[in-house]
C-alpha cells in the first residue's frame, strides 16, 4: 500500500485532504513498518507529507506524533550484508531518515533533545548519525529557533571532540590513519563533529553575535588544555592523553579560526600572543641573532605551543584562500590576526629554522626520535604555512619569505644524508611553488626562481656534494609543478646534458656518461611526459635534439665504448621521445638535418643509394656496419630512432633514398634500421608509393632469402665456410627484417602480408631439404647444414616478432596505425597453413621449428578465437609441448603453451574440446611436471592437473593413480611454490572419490 | 569417550602473522620448519573451533627439520594435562604430513616434556606405525581427523 504513496501523494492537492485524519491514517499506516524497501519509502513519504500539510503540523501533538513514529528508526541498525536481495544499504535509509527529519522545523523541540542525547550513546554509528544528523538540522531549522540549544550544542560537540579524537592528522599524515574498524569510527566521529562545528559556528555567529564565540573561547576545559599543553616540558613522548588533548585543542581552534575573519581575530588575539611567549619568542630581544637561535634550542621545546600555534596559522592561510575565492572583498581580510602574524613571521621563521637545524644533534645523541620527529614534521608545516599565503594578501614580509626559502633549499642541498627531512623540504618547496602559480604572484615567482631554481641548476654544471640522482629528483619536481618553473629547468638541464654528451664522447670521460644516463632517465620518465600531457610548451627537446646533431656535424672525433650502450640506449629513446611529441613541419626540420649529416658524414658514394640500382650493389659499395666510424654509427642510430617516431603525415622527401640505406643496415643486421624501416612501411599514407615500396623491400628480401648462390658478391667466394657464413648472416638478417617489415603490413592490416608470411615459411621449410646432405662427412656440409638450420630457426623465430607487441617502435606512442583485430586475422589465414605444413612434413628437426611457429602464434591470441578452431588448435597444441620440451631454448614458449592450455582447461566451451583428449594432456602434463628448466613450468603444470578435478567423474577417474604417482615426485621439487601446488592438487585428485583420503 | 568437553574453556591466541617469502628464482628451497609449520598451523582442534596455532598447541619453534637425515620432528602441547585428545591431535598431524611430504622423512611426533599425564603411553601410540594404520582403519576415528584437516584446506 505504502510503495505508490508518494506518487501519489504529489498529485493530490492539500484542499482535498483536509483534516487531521489523513495524516494519523498515514502515521498508522507507516507505524511498526520493518521492511527496508518501504521504510526508504516511508521516509520520502514522510518528507511530502510535511510540505503538503504545514498548517496542520503546526498544532504541536500532530508533529510530535509523526515525529514519533520516525525516532523509533535512529539510529538505523541494518546489519544485512549489500549482497542481499533488498538491495538497500544502510546509507540509503539513514540519509532517508535524515531528510525526514530535517523536513520541517515543527520537528525541532523533539528532534534536537533526541540527538543530543544518542550523542552521548557508546555505540559509534549512533555517535556518527547524531552528528551527521544534528549538522543538517542546524542548516535546515533555522537559526533562531536553534540557538536556544546552542549552548548544549556545544558542551555536547565539546565532549565528542575531545575524547574521540584520534592522534592529530598532522602529526600522523605519514602513518596510515585507517587502522582497523575501531580506528576507523573513531576517525569518522572527529570528522562529523569537526563539521558540525564548524557549521555551528557559522550559523551562530554574525558580526553582531558573538556570544557563541565567546562561549567556546572562554570555555573553562579549552582554556584549562591550553594551558596545560603549553606548559614547559608538558610534553613527552609516552604521553598519549596530553597528545590527544593537544591535537582536540588544535582542531577547535581552527575550526575556530578557519570559520571568519572575525573568529580569526579573536582566536589570534586571545591565544597566539601566549604562545609566541611560550615558544620564548620575544619582540624585544629575539632580533635575528646566532645567539637567539642557541637560546631557544637550548631549552626543552615547547612542542604543544608549536603545534597549536602551526595549526592556528594553517587555519589563516585556508581562511584567506576560501574567502578570495567566494569573494572580492579584500578590505575585510586584515585584522588583528594579520598584524599579529606579521609582527611575529620573523623571529617565528627564526624559530622554526633553529628548530630544523638541531635534530641531528639531539638525535644522534639519543634523544627520543619520534619526539624529535614530530618537531621537524612540525616546523616544516610551520614554513610552509608561512610561505604559502594567498599573494598580495600574505602578512609574512619579503624578508622573511626569502629566509624561508633559503632555509629549504640549504637543506636540499646540504642536509641529503637525513633523507626525511629532505623529503619533506622537497615537499614544501613543491607546495609553495605550486601556491605561488595559483595566486599568480609576480614578485613571489621572481623570488622563488631567483633563490630556488636557479640555485638548482646551477648544481647541475658544477660538481657538487649532492648526489647527482636526488639533485635530479628535486628539480624534477619542483620544475613539474607549474608551467612557470619548467622553462628555467629544461633549459638547464638540456645544457647540462648536452655538456656531458660532449664529454662522455669525444672526451671519454666514463662519468659524464654515467651522468648522462641519469639525466636522460630523468628527462624521459618525468620531464618529457610532464610537457607532452601539459601540452602548453611548445616543441618539448626540438632544441636539444637539433644541438645534438649540429655538435656532431661538427666534431669529428667521437669515440663510443661498448660499455656505452647503455648510454646510447637512452639517447635513441629520449630521440624518439622527442621527435613523437613534435608537429610535423619541426619532425621534418628534424629528419632533414640527420640524413643530411648521415649522408655528408658517412661520406657514402654518390650511387650507392640509387633507386635503379639493385639491393646488392648497394650492399656491397656501403662499409658494414662496424667498419662504421663511431659517429656515424650513432648518427645511424639517431636517423633510425628520429624515422619511427614521425607522425604519418610528416613529408619524406628522398624516400627512396632513405629506404634504400636503411633496407641496407637491415640487411646488415642493424635493428633500429630494420624497426625503422618497419615504421615507415606502417605510416606511409600515399598508397601508390606504398605499393611501390613494399614491392621494392620485398624483392630486395626474397632475392636475399631465395638463397641463389650465384648472385652472390664474388668477392665473398674464396673461402667456401665463410662465405656460408656470411651467406646465412646475410640471411637471419633479412629474415629478422622480413619479419618486422610484415609486423608493419600486418598492422595496418595490408594484403601483401600474406606473401611476406609465404616467404617466411618458405625460408622454414627450406631446411629440410639440406637435411639429406648430412650423410656428407665435409665439414664445410656440416657448418652449412647448422647455418641453415640457424636461418630457418630465425624464420620460426619472426612469427614471435609478427605477433608480439614492441614497446620501442610500431605502438601508438609512436603514431602507428593499428587495426583493431590483426593478430585474430593473421591467426585464421596461418592456421590452415602451418596445420598442413606440420602434417607434410617428415623431418623431425624441421617439425619442431614448425611446432615453434605454431606456438608463438598462438600463445599471445585470445582464447575464444583459440577455443572457436579448437579441433584444430588442440591436437597441435599437445604435440608441440611433447616436441618442444627437449630444448631448453623453447622453456618461455613452453610456459605460454601451458597457459594457453590451461585457459582451455578453464573455459566452458574448451572444457568440451578436450575432455576427448583428458588422458594425453594429462600424460604431457605429468612429463612437466619434472621439467628442470623453469619452475613457473612445473608449477603451471600442476595447477592444470588441479583445473582437471573439475572435468567429469567417469573420464578422469581411471587416470587417478597415476596422477597421484606422479604428484608424489613433485612433493620433492627444489621449489617451495612447486611443493605447495603439489599438496593442494594431491588433494583435490585424492579426495575425488570420496570424503576420505587414501592413497 | 567422556562427555562434555574435555577442556571447555581454552585460553584462545592470535594467528600470527603468514610471513610471504621473497621470491628466488635460482636457489632451490630446502624444506624448513617454517614450511612445516604453515601447513600444520591450521589444523582445527578436535574439539573446538580453533586452529591448533591459536590453541599454542604448535608453534614454529616446536618443530625441528634435518635435511640431511630426512627427519621431521614436532613436538606439540596438549591445552590440558589430562586431555584425551593428544593423540587424535598426533593422528591428524601425522597424516597431515603425509599428504604434504615426501614419503623419504621420517615423522616423530611427541607431546612436550611434562605437559601430559601419561606422556610415555602418548608417545609410544603415535610414534607406532602399526597403531597409527590400525587407528586410520577405524571409521569414526577416521572422520574426525578427515574433519579436522578439512578445515585447513579453506
């Protein structure tokens, strides 16, 4: 009857239902309800029934009657779990409730006593609601029928904050505050009465009220706090009652403070001048001296004093940065609180800063720690606060900004070896420059840049005592975060890394490189991104990228170590990084320069690079790869990194040109030219060149791989084993770039992928044809015969490459063009290829390649499509992990198989395709689960045994002994997680045929 | 057997806290007392709804492996002196281990010096492979130890 009441209720016009009667009706109706689904709805009800019948409500019985019926209900207690079928939570009927019971002021005389009390109730969740309750009754009574209660509002608030406040946030904020239920309720209950004091406050207090005020000031409890935790030495570090009353004060007083300017004044007024006294801060005497400083260390801190007057100006600072920003009435903001702070922001950052500059003392000579910790968390937040005051606003004079500021940057710099200090420095410095930009004031931007960053980056020129890495963090972050600090910060640290380029390459110096990396770590992981999700600095690197190349058109002698690539590494990616973010005209500026430098340096002959001329000519009049001065094999690597970053639609001019050189290093085994090459196969967008190209690069391929002997470079021929070798060398590589080349088709999803993976499998099986030749006893036959197998296995090898994904080139950082479902598309068109290949072929050497193609296509594919061509996956499937496992080369492929094995095992649909072949799997599986290469393996292994429990009864029940046989080898394994597995399936295999266990 | 509850009121501890070993990936793990120990720990005690960790029956320091000799010692605590449940606690262990490790160690399963009455006759029956087969063969006796350990598999 209730549920369609409040649709309908609306649509009936109060005329019509007049009288007392309807309404009791209803209030019988909704009496004694227990249902969760309408006690939401009788709440509602309740809420409309009060605004269609006001009048009535105002003879007192008639309220106080509906009233009653709703008081029942609070404090809600629903304990049933979300999962129940009522589908109401607890929060859904108490914020029912609530509305109800703010509906209307008639409810105030009932509802106010009733809260009060469950306020002072034991049991938390009453404590939460009151309070929750109470806040939106003062906002929605009214404030003159309130304050009668204002006095009890307060005593009642007063209890609850101070004794269930938990430790102070502040103090706390680097320890979990959420420490199990009771911590948490705990914390929910300091935060509900802080708002509703904070909403008291407001609503009680007008400029010309201020009896509420004085009401909590002059409380004889705040006062007795006040005084006993600014008291000398009240503080210690086992003294957990006198920390809580501390931290319940504070939040009182700025709440206090926080509320008005006008609560402000009196809070500053009344209580910061007593604690500038017990802080021993004095006007007349504290002027800046060492000596000052010596004397307020010496004496036991005032911990209690710094803490509350830290919070008071933390509540100031919020005070003027909510009132900005709701209003443009600046000349309200200055009062007595503004004077005060500015009077005392001196010798109060003098204060702060000795305080910073003790601890090491006391600690090391075994002080309490924590005690001293929270001194510092303290004085730290003291700084900040009194730097970060909203612009023109901030009481604290330029001076004492500055000193501020010194005060974090000679930490940063010289205090690293306290790492929480300087962690916290790093943190406030953040803040305040944060701040800074949020107010946009000049004067503080000029000074912050002046005396922090500047500072910063000059460390990056010189050696200094700081270490490298964390000089590299702090600026890092101080320059993220904002717009204004980054310029000054890239710019120096490209100087910087480009100074140490120079150095660690041309004149060798092993730490400029090591540097080097740190810097590029840097610039790649924080500043780069930083820029690019910004968006609002143009170019981000265009000119440190240019001076790179211009220092290398320049200098001649460049020396690269091999224990630099490392080094190098990182410069292609910070190339890549770079040139990804840039707009298409600046890539083209950029790709201009290298291959000019590329093509002027290397100094190659003029018709090497000639479209008409064939691939091998080409090879032959260009020097490989290591007889590649080490400037021009860097210059090399940055060409190809700067190729596979560029946008589809940036112009190539020389395409050919650049094809052809880059095809040439392919072929020379140089795999950034093979990933670039594939790179501009992929984003080529004019669709006639692209056929032009992919014919050009695809002959070039097959002719290599095509394995014609006679074409060969003559010169190679005089010595028969190496120039086999050179020949296969000749021919991995074009396989690996044959592959990546494929990747980059078969990505944008272009037809002539199908010939590449033709050519590739061709290459595979080709292999078996030498086989026969092993009868020859000639060494010459035998290294050829390992050559080929070497070239096919590298063709088995680049269906790993088609199918994987690359982090360095051909992803969508990169701008390529991907197809949504080409790895699906592939699998369907190979499957029926490699599946009668597999079934034509009768060598076994070639079998396991072509098990090994089969694998790599299948173990990254997605199940369904697997479990859709199962017929045909499964039997593949099992005989390539009985074929594969022999060769410990195989043991990451073996691991993906087994995944995907164990995803059949998992899967409804697949459960049925194998359940035919349960006692083969299970054979295989129990051959792993001795495999001695990989304990993921093993342990795979076993959890498909487990997986199998769950087929039917009748088909694994005669296999269960022999399980069961083979498990008990596993108990042995050397690996603990191997062990375990084994227990666990032994279990669930021997429990299978009934409740008890025997073997 | 009695009725009632033999100790009715048992003093209840915390679990403590599962340690997670760090992985690696080239050393073999040699079975120790802590691999012991985690998979006896949650064994329910026969007459309550504890786990023999929380009843301080068993802890880590009461268990001692020797690689070498392949042996298994445990030496557990009944919760009262005269408790008739030492051995159905000494049956469940005994097959516990069974199941979890290779048949190659030798179990020994004794209650601590001076916490049971009859402590040499205890002893004696668990440490009896005959007794401890012809207890196994007994189907309510049986039942309960399947029950206890079942527990443990949650």
């Amino acid at each position: 009857m209730l549920a369609g009441c409040p649709l309908r209720l609306d649509s009936i016009s109060a005329e019509i239902m007049q009288g007392d009667d309807f309404v009791y009706g209803l209030i019988q109706a909704v009496d004694q309800e227990k249902d969760p689904r309408c006690l939401v709805l009788t709440f509602h009800l309740v809420q409309s029934l009060v605004k269609l019948f006001l009048s009535q409500l105002g003879s007192e019985h008639v309220a106080q009657d509906l009233f009653e019926v709703l008081s029942c209900y609070f404090p809600v207690y629903f304990t049933h779990k979300i999962a129940d079928d009522f589908e109401v939570k607890r929060e859904d009927l108490s914020d029912a409730l609530m509305d109800a019971f703010c509906s209307t002021p008639y409810f105030e005389p009932f509802a106010i006593p009733l809260l009060l009390d469950k306020l002072s109730s034991s049991l938390p969740l009453a404590k939460i609601d009151s309070l929750k309750y109470l806040n939106k009754c003062l906002l929605n009574f009214g404030t003159e029928r309130m304050l009668q209660h204002a006095q009890n509002i307060w005593f009642a608030l007063k209890d609850v904050i101070l004794n269930h406040l938990p430790q102070a946030e502040i103090l706390s904020s680097s320890v979990s505050v959420l420490g199990g239920d009771i911590k948490y309720h705990e914390h929910k209950i300091a935060t509900e009465a802080l708002i509703c004091l904070k909403t008291t406050i407001l609503q009680f207090t007008c400029p010309n009220n201020v009896d509420f005020l004085t009401l909590i000031i002059d409380d004889n409890v705040v006062e007795r706090s006040f005084c006993s935790v600014t008291m000398e030495g009240s503080y210690s570090d086992n003294d957990d009652k006198n920390d809580l009353k501390l931290s319940a004060l504070g939040s009182i007083l700025s709440v206090v403070a926080n509320s008005s300017i006008f609560g402000c004044n009196r809070v500053f007024q009344d209580f910061f001048p007593r604690l500038m006294v017990a802080l021993g801060i004095d006007l007349r005497t504290s002027k800046h001296s060492a000596d000052a400083y010596v004397e307020i260390v010496s004496q036991k801190f005032n911990y209690g004093a710094l803490y509350l007057s830290v919070e008071l100006l933390a509540s100031s600072r919020d005070l003027i940065a909510t009132v900005l920003e709701s209003s443009n009435s600046k000349d309200s903001l200055r009062g007595i609180w503004w004077h005060l702070i500015q009077e005392f922001s001196g010798p109060l950052t003098s204060a702060f800063k000795s305080a910073l500059m003790i601890p090491n003392k006391i600690t090391a000579e075994g002080g309490n720690s924590n005690y001293m910790q929270e001194i510092i968390i303290c004085s730290v937040k003291g700084l900040e606060v009194l730097a970060t005051y909203a612009g023109e606003h901030t009481p604290v004079p330029r001076k004492s900004f500055e000193d501020i500021l010194e005060v974090f940057i000679l930490i940063i710099i010289s205090r690293y070896e306290d790492p929480f200090l300087w962690k916290l420095s790093l943190k406030s410095l953040v803040l305040i420059g944060s701040c800074i930009a949020r107010f946009k004031d000049s004067n503080m931007q000029m000074i912050y840049n002046e005396i922090v960053v500047r500072r910063l980056v000059r460390l990056l020129h010189k050696d200094s005592i700081l270490p490298l890495d964390l000089i590299l963090e702090a600026i890092s972050e101080i320059g993220t975060c904002t717009l204004d600090l980054i310029s000054p910060v890239i710019q120096g640290l490209e100087e910087a890394m480009l100074s140490s380029f120079l150095q660690a390459c041309v004149d060798e110096s092993f730490k400029s490189s090591q540097d080097l990396v740190l810097f590029l770590d840097c610039y790649c992981t924080k500043i780069l991104p930083w820029c690019h999700t910004s968006g609002s600095i143009e170019q981000p690197g265009m000119h440190f990228v240019i001076n790179i190349l211009e220092q290398m058109e320049d200098n001649i002698a460049f020396k690269m170590k091999p224990e630099m690539q490392d080094l190098l590494d990182k410069m292609m990616m910070t190339m890549k990084l770079v040139v990804r973010g840039c707009a298409e005209n600046n890539q083209y500026i950029i790709l201009e320069k290298a291959y000019n430098i590329m093509l002027a340096s290397a100094n190659l002959p003029s018709n090497a690079l000639l479209v008409s001329s064939s691939i091998l000519e080409g090879f032959q009049l260009i020097p490989d790869f290591c007889e590649l001065s080490c400037k021009n094999k860097m210059l090399l690597y940055f060409l190809a990194s700067i190729v596979t970053a560029l946008h589809q639609q940036t112009p190539l001019t020389n395409v050919a040109r650049l094809l052809n050189l880059l095809l040439v290093f392919t072929l020379k085994g140089h795999l950034p030219a093979a990933q670039a090459l594939a790179s501009v196969a992929n984003k080529l967008p004019n669709a006639v060149i692209l056929e032009e190209t992919i014919e050009m690069i695809l002959d070039s391929f097959s002719s290599v791989l095509s394995n014609n002997h006679q074409n060969e470079p003559h010169m190679l021929n005089s010595n028969d084993g190496a120039s086999m070798h050179f020949c296969s060398n000749l021919q991995i590589n074009a396989v690996i770039g044959i592959a990546w080349f494929g990747k980059a088709l078969l990505m944008r999803g272009h037809g002539r992928v199908k010939d590449i993976s033709m050519v590739i499998l061709k290459c595979l099986l080709s292999n078996k044809n030498i086989v026969p030749s092993s009868s020859h006893h000639q060494s010459g036959n035998f290294i050829g015969e390992d050559m080929h197998y070497l070239v096919a296995r590298s063709a088995a090898d680049a269906f790993h490459l088609l199918l994987s994904d690359s982090d360095v080139c051909l992803n969508k950082n990169f701008h390529a063009i991907i197809r949504p479902l080409y790895k699906q598309r592939f699998f369907s068109s190979m499957l029926p290829v490699l599946h009668s290949a597999i079934k034509e072929c009768n060598s076994p050497r070639t079998k396991a390649l072509l098990y090994r193609a089969f694998g790599h296509t299948i173990s990254g594919m997605p199940l369904t499509v697997l479990v859709a061509d199962a017929k045909k996956v499964l039997p593949l499937l099992l005989d390539s992990l009985s074929v594969l496992d022999s060769d410990i080369l195989n043991k990451d492929l073996i691991y993906s198989l087994l995944l995907v094995l164990s995803g059949f095992l998992i899967d409804e649909k697949g459960k049925e395709d194998i359940i035919g072949y349960v006692h083969i799997v299970i054979d295989h599986l129990i051959k792993l689960l001795s495999y001695p290469h990989m304990m993921l393996v093993r342990e795979t292994a076993i959890q498909c045994l487990t997986a199998i429990t769950a087929f039917p009864y009748t088909r694994i029940y005669p296999l269960r002994t022999q399980v069961l046989g083979a498990l008990a080898g596993a108990f042995d394994d050397k690996k603990r997680n191997v062990r375990q597995e084994a227990v666990k399936c032994c279990h669930a295999w021997a429990s299978m045929a009934s409740r008890s266990i025997r073997f | 057997m009695t009725l009632g509850l033999i100790n009715a009121n048992p003093v209840v501890h915390a679990k403590k806290e599962r340690i997670v070993r760090a992985e690696d990936n080239h050393a073999a793990d040699a079975v120790d007392s802590l691999d012991v120990f985690d998979s006896v720990r949650d064994i329910r005690d026969p007459e309550h709804p504890y786990s023999l960790e929380q009843l301080s029956v068993l802890s880590e320091e009461s268990i001692t492996v020797d690689k070498k000799l392949g042996r298994i010692q445990i030496t557990f605590t009944p919760t009262v002196q005269h408790c008739s449940m030492a051995t159905v606690i000494g049956l469940c262990l005994r097959v516990k281990l069974l199941q979890s490790f290779p048949l190659h160690f030798k179990v020994d399963i004794n209650v601590s010096p001076g916490s049971h009455a009859d402590e040499e006759s205890v002893n004696k029956q668990l440490n009896d492979k005959e007794r401890v087969a012809a207890a196994l063969e007994n189907p309510s006796l049986r039942q309960l130890v399947d029950e206890c350990l079942c527990s443990s598999e949650l």
